[in-house]
C-alpha cells in the first residue's frame, strides 16, 4: 500500500447490513459497527479503489455495496465490461454499507474472561423488529439482545480474515491498572483480545447504559435508533480517525459519549476514549480521566486516582489540570489540605494567564487562606481575572470598589464591573477545559 498524507484516504470505512432490510430503514450507522478496508489508486485514474474481494474477507456473505438507497456499480471499462478485479469506487470519510445475505447471524459476545463469536438464531420478521423498537429505549445504536429476546436485524457479517483495523485491541495495559475497579454488570464487556492488523473487528463493542453518573452498577439493554435520521458527518468524521489512532478525534470521540452528543451518554466509552488518547501520552485525555474520577461520573469517585491522573496533565503545562491539583491540595481531597501547594499550582497556570486559577489565588488573599489576608493582592488578581472575562471576579471586583476593599472606594466603577458580570457568560469553574 502506498504511503500518503492522510491516513483517512487509505481506508474505507464500511459497516455490514442484511440484505432483508429496505435500504430506507437501515438505522443510523453507530461507532461500535465500522470496519476499515484498504484503499488503492486505480493504476490507471489513480483514484482511490477498493477491491471486491478485500471486502469478500472482511464480510464473505456480501452481495453489493449501498450508499444510502444506491447501490455503488464495479466500475466498468470503455466496453462496460466489469473491470478485473472487479472493484468500487472509494469514498472518503463515508460509511458504505456492505449488504450481507446470511440465514445465521453472528453476533459478537463479551464476558469477563473471554470474547468469541457464537452463532444466534435465526433473524425475526422485520414487523419484529419495529415492535421492538417501539418499546421507547432511546439510545444511538442498537445492542444485539440475548437469544431469548428479539433480535436486532442488522449485525456483521462472519468475518474471517484481513480488513485493515488499525486500533482494535482495547485498553492495553495500562487500562486494565487504571480501570479494573469500574462497576460493571455480567453482561458487560470484558478484557479485549489482543488482535493483529489483518483482524476485521468493529471499532468498539461498548453498549450504552440506561443510567448514566452512578457509581453503582449500570445495566445495558437494548438501544434504538430513528431510521431516517441522517448520519452526522462530523461523528463519522471524528470515529474513523479515532479509531485510525488520532488522540485528538479519541479525546473528541470521548467527549460525545460524556455529553451524549450525537451518541447515547455513556462515561464508560467515553473513558475508553480518553485512556487511548492517554496512552499516546495526550495531556487533555489524562486531564478528562481525572476528572471522571473526580467527579465520580461512572466509577466510584476517588480523588487519589483524580490526583494522579491530574499530575500526568499537569506536568506537560495542561492548565485546567494545575487548577484541580490546587482545587485539591485546597479542599484537602484526596490529598492533605496544603493552601501552600495550592498556591503553586494556581500560580503555574495563572502564569499562563488562566483566569480561574488567577480568580482562587485572589481568593486565598481575600480570605486569607495559608497565607495573612490582603485585600490589596486579592483585588490585583480578581482584577487579572476579571480583564479575561471571569463573570465572578468581575462581580468581586465590582465590590471591591463598592466598599473600598483593596482597592479605592468608587461607586461608578463598582456599577461598570457589576454591568460587565451580569452581561458576561456564567461558566461553572469546574468546566472540562
């Protein structure tokens, strides 16, 4: 395969489909169901190509190609004669569907100890599936049901050889450290098997929960999807350079399961998103795991493990963790209370002109805390922090004028400051970034 600039251009992102399903009614392709397929420049328009019988290994019941409700022809030569090997056009940042003809669906199976494929019965009537879908379990993608329970007519096909994947093998080792205590229900996804890159697996088997910000265990169950609802470009986008190793689109990925933006909230994908980033050593993926042990969101909350996470950040200059290291040392969470350590850490990020760490040093002064009291130092920082837009400090200062506290007594100045902060934007202090 020929090496070129962006890797996005040296795959196509494919996802399986039954071909008893109108093409109207597929649901909306989700993350956990994309496979990638080399491409290659066609010798002769060197436009990117795909090989049919790459495809073939990947989903060897697969019958044709579809975009959306067309169905994407081999390309043909001046004669119309199918060119060999027969081959389709590729189709950047797009999710084409492979439509499969099986009477077995495969569907993939995960427990703590093992993950195999095991065959289910037999697909229902698609009436079935609609009755299924109508019980009102809002989600962004569908979960294959136990085989008791109706089952999902979409699901991969049997795949048994060499589509391109090229991060599948889940957490590593450093996930399995760092998030084995997360609470989990048996039939939730257990360690993933260490895969090479000739392997066909989805991009992640993680299934959304019906609670979300627990810390007790949290039960999955079946998802549904609108079947006309178009397919977000930006989310396809940003999986299939997560999924290609990009630590920003994993960090982003990340934030679309913590926000149940475009995707079912989930803070135990979103996890797994930020570890990957993490491992590639990223300081806002390592910043976010903190903060999810922080504030308890999916796991047990644990400041020691926030704080660890946040040293990791923190050191390569990410300043919204050397705001919650100082918020820690602070509060004495997680760590012994020490207003000294606070300050050095709100002063790293203060250096950096960061308004919230520059609003907590005027604190200190304001109350004296660890330090004596000093109106005149907590009104030349509250002011710092005011100039950069901070709706608290500038309500702050606008007292501070007020009664004359640090800095001279001036009533008209007081109302300007207190105008700026009820016309400014009220972000919470502990936001992500």
């Amino acid at each position: 395969m020929l090496q070129r600039d962006n890797p996005q251009e040296n795959v196509q992102a494919l996802r399986s489909v039954d071909k008893s399903i109108p093409p109207n009614s597929v649901p909306c392709v989700t993350p956990d169901e994309i496979y990638h397929v080399d491409t290659h420049p066609d010798p002769d328009t060197q436009k990117e190509i795909v090989l049919w019988d790459d495809i073939l290994q990947a989903f060897n019941n697969a019958v044709q190609v579809r975009h959306k409700t067309k169905v994407v022809p081999f390309l043909k030569g001046k004669d119309f004669a199918i060119l060999q090997p027969r081959r389709i056009a590729a189709m950047p940042n797009t999710v084409l569907d492979v439509v499969v003809e099986t009477s077995t669906i495969v569907r993939r199976i995960a427990s703590p100890q093992d993950r195999q494929l095991e065959p289910i019965p037999p697909m229902p009537p698609l009436q079935s599936y609609d009755s299924s879908m109508s019980a009102g379990i809002a989600s962004s993608q569908i979960v294959p049901p136990t085989p008791s329970s109706s089952t999902s007519p979409r699901a991969p096909s049997t795949v048994n050889s060499t589509a391109r994947r090229d991060v599948v093998h889940g957490f590593g080792v450093m996930t399995t450290d760092n998030n084995s205590h997360i609470k989990r229900p048996s039939s939730a996804r257990g360690p993933q098997v260490q895969l090479n890159d000739q392997t066909a697996v989805a991009v992640k088997d993680l299934p959304a929960p019906q609670s979300v910000c627990s810390d007790r265990s949290q039960s999955r169950g079946p998802q549904s999807s609108t079947a006309d609802t178009p397919v977000k470009k930006d989310l396809v986008q940003t999986s299939i350079s997560a999924s290609l190793g990009d630590k920003l689109a994993q960090v982003a990925l990340g934030d679309m399961y913590r926000d149940g933006k475009e995707v079912a909230q989930d803070y135990e994908a979103a996890m797994d998103w930020y570890l990957k980033a993490a491992e590639q050593g990223d300081a806002a993926g390592q910043h976010r795991i903190g903060r999810i042990y922080h504030l308890g969101l999916g796991v047990d909350r644990d400041c020691v493990r926030a704080m660890s996470w946040y040293l990791k950040s923190a050191e390569q200059g990410y300043v919204r963790a050397q705001v919650n290291i100082g918020t820690l040392y602070k509060t004495g969470a997680g760590v012994p209370k020490d207003y000294a350590k606070a300050m050095l850490w709100f002063l790293k990020a203060a250096d950096q002109g960061y308004a919230i760490a520059q609003y907590h040093i005027g604190l200190i002064y304001d109350f004296g805390r660890g330090v004596p009291r000093d109106f005149a130092k907590a009104a030349e920082w509250y002011l710092k922090a005011a100039e950069r837009g901070h709706a608290t400090s500038q309500t702050n200062i606008s007292i501070f004028y007020k009664h004359g506290r640090g800095l001279p007594k001036d009533a008209t100045k007081s109302d300007e400051w207190l105008q700026k902060s009820l016309a400014n934007e009220r972000k919470p202090d502990d936001e992500w970034d």
